[in-house]
C-alpha cells in the first residue's frame, strides 16, 4: 500500500475490540512524517493500526 499525501484513510488507533474506526486525509509534516488529523486530534501514521485508502 502506497500512501501518500490527499489520500482519505481509514484507520484504528488499538487493537483492542472496542476500537473507534476513524476517516482522515493524510497530510505531511517536516518532524513527524506522515500525518491525519480528526477532530484536532493529529495521529501520526506510523503508530495506527488497519489502515486502508478510501479514496
């Protein structure tokens, strides 16, 4: 999977079986990489989990 920044994602903070799914667009920043906000809360790609490209 090759994602890269405009891209709408889907995604799960935890493992655990009461997990939120979460939709963002994928942004870029110079310290952090890879990036989604929801809710301005910024999540940074590299610690989600089942992430997939809805777009």
């Amino acid at each position: 999977m090759q994602i890269k920044t405009g891209d709408k994602i889907q995604f799960h903070t935890c493992c655990n079986a009461d997990r939120k799914t979460y939709i963002g667009i994928v942004e870029f920043t110079e310290p952090l990489g890879f990036i989604t906000v929801v809710d301005n809360i910024q999540y940074e790609l590299r610690k989600l989990v089942d992430i997939s490209i809805i777009s």
